[in-house]
C-alpha cells in the first residue's frame, strides 16, 4: 500500500527506498523515506484525511520555527493522495535522546541538555496568535475538569489532599504568566543525538499555547530518569547559565503537582495499561519534591559543568 502512496505523491516520484517507522504514541504511519537524490533521506508521515485541517496547522508551525533558526524537521510538503493525508519534512540524522545519553559522560550529557534548553528558549520567541485565550483561564479550566475526573475515576494518589492544598495556595501565579507557542512535549525522546552532539528536537504534533516553564515539566516525569546532567543542563541553557530562582521553582512545583491529576486520567484514558509505570513516574517526582513541601527536587544540584 505504500509504495502506490509514494507513486501519488509528486515530491517522492524518485524514493529508493522506504522503511516503516514504529515508535511513539502518534495515530501517524511514519517512513523514512531515501531519495535517488544523493541518498537524501525524508521522513514522511501519512495520516487520515480527516486530520488535514490540524496538519496543516502543524505545518505552518514547522515553517514558523524555521523563522526563529529552530533545529529541528525543515518543512518540504503537505497534501492529500488517495484517501491518505501526508507530510513530508527533512530527516534528523541521529538517535533518540533516551537511549543514548545513558552511554555518554555526564559533562556530554549536560551539553546537550544545555543547547536543548537553549533550542526551547528559540521556540518559546514565537507569541500566541491573539484569537488564542489567556493561559491561565484555559490552564484553570483543564485541571478543574482533570480534578472532577480524578475524583470520580476510583484511583487514588497518596496524599492527594496535600497536593491539591499545594495547587490552590499557588495556582494564582498562573495569572501574569506568558502566552507563547509550546512544543508540549520537550523531553529527551523527542531530542536526537548524533555523535555526542545535539541534531534537533521533534514531534511537535502535541503543540500548545501558554506559560513557556509550564514545558519543564517533562523534565520531572521524563528526562531526570534517565539522564540528571540533561535535566539540569536544560534549565540552565534555557537561562543562560543563571540558576533558577525560587519563582522558577513554584511554578515549576505547580504545574508537576497540576500533572499529577491530569496523568491519571490521560493514562486511564489512552494507555491504561501503562498505568502501574506512569504512577512510578508520579510517585518518583512527588518524592522528589517531598509532596511538594520542597520546591526544588532533590536530584538538582548547583555542581557547575564546565
């Protein structure tokens, strides 16, 4: 079925060769498609047609991110063929984040933690379009609909009493915040490494507008798992080598504590079946964080990497 796609897509008349892509929790088929033309490599991804009108948008942010010298997928062309939508970007030479870090030096792994922080800060230049509400009204509304479900869905989170005390003490600091593009999903299975080095940041399929700290987040659940130097380098390049203050690390400690609610119910959700693994991760930053009687985790430290 594939290869008679690539035949209805004009910008693909002279693929080689195809290799399916199986990875991530996007509906997309993803192919990484290599061209006759010097071997240049493409990655395509076909959705349903349905999803054009989103798709585009998506498009549009990936030439919006050009703008702002983002490394990460250069746009080539969006359509439709057949009863398939497609998008083909450049292809990020390297490997994912997560499984490479573990086998370089901490003072690698912060370096690329740094540039990724540094590429976030680039991203978070492109403001929202004014037809899109302030972030604290859309954020309040989410976690009041995330908290009905929670408390209505039968699971039940150690000390949630104390968590939900700790977001109403600080959710009005959402208020004066920023309302800037967010990727939403900046974690280091969405960065790619290639030899020790920084290549680009993917997947900015699950877009969003808001507080540009409100991305760190993913740094608790995610990244601080499987590479520390990474999480803190991240920070500290989005800063530019300031440490972060304690502002930083309320709201940082309030959206961790908003996405414990929110986690439950898009697991039970999408993948329930995860759920034992996503309460682990909810379970290690709430410790992290001493149930957010902390605001700063435990796994930061000051340790100046050169």
């Amino acid at each position: 079925m594939i290869e008679t796609l690539l035949k209805q897509i004009p910008a693909l008349s002279n693929y080689k060769d195809v290799i399916q892509i199986k990875k991530g929790f996007s509906t997309d088929e993803k192919y990484l498609i290599h061209t006759n033309d010097g071997n240049k490599k493409l990655l395509l991804r076909t959705f349903k047609l349905e999803e054009f009108e989103s798709k585009k948008k998506e498009y549009s942010i990936l030439e919006k991110m050009q703008e702002y010298n983002v490394t990460c997928s250069q746009p080539i062309a969006i359509g439709q063929a057949g009863n398939r939508g497609y998008m083909i970007t450049s292809y990020i030479e390297g490997k994912d984040a997560g499984e490479e870090l573990g086998k370089y030096s901490e003072q690698e792994q912060y370096n690329i933690g740094y540039e990724a922080g540094q590429e976030l800060r680039k991203i978070h230049q492109f403001a929202a379009p004014n037809h899109v509400s302030c972030w604290h009204s859309r954020k309040e509304e989410k976690h009041k609909n995330y908290i009905d479900s929670y408390l209505a869905c039968g699971i039940r989170v150690k000390n949630d009493d104390k968590i939900m005390n700790f977001i109403e003490e600080n959710i009005h600091l959402m208020k004066e915040r920023p309302n800037v593009f967010q990727h939403d999903d900046f974690h280091v299975g969405n960065i790619i490494v290639n030899n020790k080095k920084f290549a680009g940041v993917i997947d900015f399929n699950r877009y969003d507008w808001g507080d540009p700290f409100h991305e760190f987040l993913k740094i608790g659940i995610f990244s601080r798992e499987v590479s520390i130097p990474f999480s803190i380098g991240q920070i500290r390049g989005y800063l530019n080598h300031t440490e972060p203050d304690e502002y930083f690390w309320r709201l940082y400690s309030l959206y961790l504590a908003m996405c414990v609610f929110s986690t439950v119910i898009w697991t039970l959700k999408t993948v329930p079946d995860n759920l034992n693994d996503m309460l682990d991760k909810v379970y290690t930053f709430l410790e992290d964080h001493d149930y957010f009687s902390e605001l700063k985790p435990k796994w930061y430290t000051e340790e100046i990497y050169v």
